[in-house]
C-alpha cells in the first residue's frame, strides 16, 4: 500500500467511525464496498497490534553492586 493509498483509508476509516452509521449505511453513502471498509479496518488494525507486540529492551546498570541478603530478604 502506497502513502497516498494509507492516508486515504485512515481518513475513510476515521470519517466512517466518527459518523455514527452502520458499516453498511455508511458505505452506500460513500459508494464503497463494505468488504473493502472492513478488510481495511482489519489490515490496520493487524498493523497496529504487531507494531504494539515488537519488543524493545532497555539497558539495566546498577550504581552498584547489590548483596544477595538485600535481594532476597528472610521470611521467618
């Protein structure tokens, strides 16, 4: 999908969710597909959440270094 294709459908996809109508409703008035609406909606949305799944790990250094009395303390 090319950039102008992406900003097309996200601003479809906006401009439907903010009318209130059905799916179904909302495409006759805009002569477009319902499959098309939906599949979009469903492309974007696997989009998002393996964006939200990518792990990124950070670097840990402690200021020093810790005993390991203090990490695991007693449970009597």
């Amino acid at each position: 999908m090319t950039e102008e294709e992406r900003k097309l459908w996200t601003k479809r996809i906006e401009d439907y969710r903010a009318s209130g109508l059905t799916a179904i409703k909302w495409c006759e008035e805009n002569n477009i597909s319902v499959h098309m609406l939906r599949y979009k909606i469903t492309q974007f949305n696997k989009e998002k959440k393996q964006t939200l799944k990518e792990t990124q790990w950070a670097s840990v250094i402690p200021e020093k270094p810790v005993a390991e009395k203090e990490t695991y303390p007693s449970l009597k």
